[in-house]
C-alpha cells in the first residue's frame, strides 16, 4: 500500500518537476571545464576530470552523464548559497547562468566508466536488497523507486546514482541526516537518509559504487 503511494507521489512530481532541461552549449562548456571562468574559479577538470570521472579518494563526485537539468540545479545552489561546500562552491560562485547550462550539457555528455574500489559481498547484497527492495519494516522506500530502474535516474529531479563514488554517496546521506544538505525544496530524501543507519550506508554507497551508467540513460 505505502509502495504504491510512493509511486503515484513520484509519477506526479516527474511530470511538475521533471520537464525544465537546460539549453547548454557542449563546446563552451568544455572550455570552462578546461580553462576556468576567467574569474577566479579553478578548471573544473582539475577535481572532476575532462571526463567527468571525478576523483573517489579526494571526494570529488563524478558528474559524468548525470543529467543536465539536475547538474545545473545544483550548480545554481552552490552559486546563490543554497548548497553549501568550502571546496566546491567557490568554484561556482561567478558563473553565469549560460556558463553553469553549457557545462551541465557537457558533463552529461561524458561516459567515463566507473572504477570502484573492492567491497565485501555481504555489504554489497545489504546494498542491492536496499536499493531494489527498500526495508519496508523501518519505512525506507527501494531508492529505485524514485532513483530508477538500475538507479540510473529520472529526469532532472532524481539523479542516477549508479557508479558515483562510495565516498561522495556516504558524505551527501550523512549531510542530510545532520542538516548539511538542505537545497532540495521538496526535501525528499531528508525522511529517507534519517532512517538509514551507518551500516547500511555503507552498504548502499557500495553497492551503487559498483554498478555502470549505460550509455544514452537519460
Ligand atoms: C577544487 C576542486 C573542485 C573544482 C575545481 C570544482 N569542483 Fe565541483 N565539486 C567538488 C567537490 C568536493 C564536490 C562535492 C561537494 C559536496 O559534497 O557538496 C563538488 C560537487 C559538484 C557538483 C554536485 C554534483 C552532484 O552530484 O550533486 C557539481 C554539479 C559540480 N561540482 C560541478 C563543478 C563544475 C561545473 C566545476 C567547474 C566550473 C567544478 N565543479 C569545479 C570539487 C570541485
Ligand atoms: C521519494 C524519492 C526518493 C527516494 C525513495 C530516494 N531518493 Fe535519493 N534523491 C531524491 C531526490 C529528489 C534527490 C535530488 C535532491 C536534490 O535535488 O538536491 C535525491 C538525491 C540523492 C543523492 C544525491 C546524489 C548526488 O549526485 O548528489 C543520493 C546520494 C541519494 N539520493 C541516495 C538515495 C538512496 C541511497 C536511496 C535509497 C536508500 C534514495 N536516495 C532514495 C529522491 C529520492
């Protein structure tokens, strides 16, 4: 009963939310990622690659082929305060909002393939039958249901999660579960991060280290 009104709420807001797509230009994305804005912010390819591989020791996220439209949403965020990181957000802080459209379209353009670190079985099982099938006796929905089939995304509201780095997934549900991470205005993954506990952070960042984007997913 809760998992059918979970996919009834998410049908909706894909159809609210999930129509915006930003009208980037590639080529004059991948300049900025290159050469900086010219006003102070580093090359992005310094932290996340030409590629968009990122980097999982450094804490740097991959951003390739994640969506446009959700990629820009965050860009924003970090630039007008919403998002907060003392690493990242000075790099966003001049961009302008054709700047911050032309390298969310040249990101998603990237398929560069994950390369995870080792994990134990068990954790990675723990990982899948929470992502696949959620813990319904403790009310966490499956992540697929809003995150998607093989957690590759949905639209610009639900980002793939498959292959972003272990690092990078446990740092954003431990900064939802302190208060940290608060830009999303619908604050839908704020019940769901509470409910998760250490172990099973670990497990579900595992898991979803390890599987691959596929190419032309969004
Ligand atoms: C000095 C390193 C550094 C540079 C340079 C940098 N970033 Fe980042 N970026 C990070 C870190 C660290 C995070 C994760 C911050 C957090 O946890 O919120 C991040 C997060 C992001 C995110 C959020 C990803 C997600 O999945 O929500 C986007 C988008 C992004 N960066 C884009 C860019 C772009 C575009 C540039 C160049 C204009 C850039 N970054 C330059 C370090 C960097
Ligand atoms: C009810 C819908 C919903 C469910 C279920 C859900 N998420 Fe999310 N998740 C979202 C939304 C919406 C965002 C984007 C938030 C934003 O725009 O800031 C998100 C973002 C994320 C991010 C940040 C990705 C990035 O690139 O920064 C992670 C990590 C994440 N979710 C993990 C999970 C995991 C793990 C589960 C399952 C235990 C899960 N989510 C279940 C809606 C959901």
């Amino acid at each position: 009963m809760i998992k059918i009104q979970a996919g009834a709420g998410l049908a909706a807001l894909v159809l609210t939310l999930g129509v915006a797509r930003a009208e980037g230009d590639p080529a004059a994305g991948q300049q900025l990622v290159m050469q900086g804005d010219g006003k102070g912010g580093a090359p992005c390819l310094a932290c996340h690659g030409v590629d968009g591989a990122g980097n999982d020791a450094a804490g740097f996220p991959r951003l390739a082929g994640l969506d446009a439209g959700y990629l820009a949403r965050q860009l924003r965020d970090y630039r007008d305060g919403r998002r907060s990181d003392p690493v990242m957000a000075p790099n966003a802080a001049n961009l302008s909002d054709q700047q911050i459209d032309d390298v969310a379209a040249y990101y998603q353009g990237q398929s560069a393939q994950p390369t995870p670190a080792a994990a134990d079985e068990n954790l990675l099982a723990l990982g899948e039958k929470l992502v696949k099938q959620g813990d319904w006796d403790n009310y966490i929905a499956p992540c697929e249901t809003c995150h998607g089939p093989d957690s590759q995304g949905v639209g610009s509201t639900f980002p793939a999660l498959a292959g972003q780095h272990a690092g990078y997934l446990r740092k954003q549900l431990e900064a939802w579960q302190s208060g940290a991470r608060s830009n999303d205005e619908n604050q839908l993954m704020l019940a769901i991060a509470a409910r998760l506990n250490p172990k099973q952070i670990q497990a579900v960042a595992a898991y979803l280290s390890h599987q691959s984007m596929k190419e032309g997913a969004q």
